[in-house]
C-alpha cells in the first residue's frame, strides 16, 4: 500500500511539471536573448562599416 500511496502523490503533485514549465520559458528566453543580441550585432557591425568606409574616403 505504501508504494500505490507514493505513486499516488507522485502524480498528483505539481512540482515536476512546474520545473519543467519553467526550464522551458527559460529557454525560450535565451533564444530570444541570443536572436536580439545577434541581431544588434550585426546592425552595430554595418553601422562600424559604413562608418569607416565614409572616414577613409574623405
């Protein structure tokens, strides 16, 4: 009985599915982190360029 009792509470609780709900939003937010930071770092890489091409022109 003591084992059907554990497999009970087991499925009942909530706590592994909140780990998890959490593990994903957290990954969702790193990908979106990682898409902006790749994002303004190449939008800062064509404003350095564009920059310096006008510098070396003058």
């Amino acid at each position: 009985m003591s084992l059907f009792h554990k497999l009970h509470r087991f499925l009942v609780a909530e706590d592994g599915p909140t780990a998890v709900e959490y593990a994903v939003m957290l990954a969702l937010i790193i990908i979106v982190c990682l898409a902006a930071i790749a994002s303004v770092g190449t939008q800062a890489n064509t404003t350095f360029t564009n920059v310096a091409a006008s510098i070396g022109a003058s």
